[in-house]
C-alpha cells in the first residue's frame, strides 16, 4: 500500500441462530444458523460490491462460516473460497455460556455477571472465560493481518467481537464500547485503514 492509500474493511456480524433469537449467550459452542434464514443479501450486495471487495474472511464458528458462504455464493466477485481466522472469534462467555440475562441475574452466577456487566470499572471477566487482555491482543492481530493483505476485505465475525474491533477503531475500550455500540444479525460496520495507521471508522452501522 503506497502511503496516502486507503482500504475499506466490512465488518459483518454472523446471520441468526435459535440461541441469537432467545437472547442466550453464545460463544464457544458451535451452532449452525436457523434453518430457513436466509441474509437480505439483496441489501448488502450494492454496499459490498460499492467498495470493491476483494476477499471474504471468517470466524471459524459454523455460524460466521455458513454467513460468508451466503455472501460468496451471492457476490459473484468474491473468491471461491472463504478464508477463516481463529482470532475472529467470539468474546469467551464462560460459565455464562448458553444463559440469558434474565436467567443470570436470578442464578448463583448473579453477582459475578454484575461485576462482568460493570467490567470497564471492575476488570471482571466471566467465569471460566476470556479476559479483556486476551481480547485486545486479538484485536491487534487482527487488524496486523487486515494490513498485510493490503486489500479490500469483508471480516465476518460476532456480535461481541465486532463491537470490541469497533470500540478499538474510535479510541474506547473494548470493555466499554462492547456496553455502548449494538450490531444487529447481519449487521455492517465500514472501517478504514491505511499504512502505518490503525483502522478508523469510515461510517457506523451502515445496514
């Protein structure tokens, strides 16, 4: 990338599961989407296509996959294969995996997701789960990678992580952009990024 050039990169949270529509956290476990659901892809090709771009690359989740696949199969332009990083997976939920914060706040687990809930004041991590050092550094990976490639991408991530990428974008935290930025299933975020210079964010959710 010669010095003054710009790259666009899409961030894209994963299609609906039946955990997503009951509100359940979900990171390690490994669900497929609901069958039948299907993204608006109709929606999101003149935004992909617009910023020319030239690779799609996923979460290893079955989740991230099967929605990159869907983008791929859509947008003629995109390779014939889909590229997975391990480091784009989802903020480790824990002992909170699989629950509701309804069903949390009335479990044992209670006091440990209100200090988690409070984490940018606390530091707490879930039980058993990721902490935000861990994630920082794979937020750093991640964008280290994006610049390598020197190219106009699509990242097809979770909701959580997507949000801790976008809060890393804009100067806050990751533990407390996580608590002020929401991403819907299928939702887009369009960084920007050039050499030399961390990713910026181009625009806010944009679909």
């Amino acid at each position: 990338m010669n010095e003054g050039e710009t790259r666009t990169l899409l961030l894209m949270r994963h299609g609906p599961t039946q955990w997503n529509l009951e509100h359940r956290y979900n990171s390690r476990t490994d669900i497929s989407l609901v069958l039948g659901e299907s993204p608006n892809l109709a929606m999101h090709a003149s935004v992909i296509k617009k910023f020319d771009v030239k690779r799609i690359i996923s979460s290893p989740a079955k989740r991230a996959v099967e929605t990159a696949n869907f983008v791929r199969e859509v947008q003629e332009f995109l390779p014939n294969r889909c590229n997975v990083w391990p480091e784009l997976h989802e903020v480790d939920f824990g002992n909170f995996e699989g629950n509701t914060k309804i069903e949390l706040k009335k479990s044992d687990l209670a006091p440990q997701y209100e200090n988690w809930m409070n984490s940018d004041k606390t530091a707490a991590i879930p039980p058993s789960g990721e902490s935000w050092d861990s994630v920082l550094s794979r937020i750093n990976a991640t964008f280290q990678r994006v610049q390598s490639l020197d190219e106009n991408l699509i990242l097809v991530s979770h909701g959580y992580f997507i949000r801790c990428l976008v809060s890393f974008a804009v100067g806050v935290r990751p533990s407390k952009g996580v608590r002020m930025i929401s991403t819907e299933n299928y939702g887009l975020f369009r960084l920007k990024f050039s050499a030399g210079s961390k990713p910026k964010l181009a625009s806010p959710l944009i679909v």
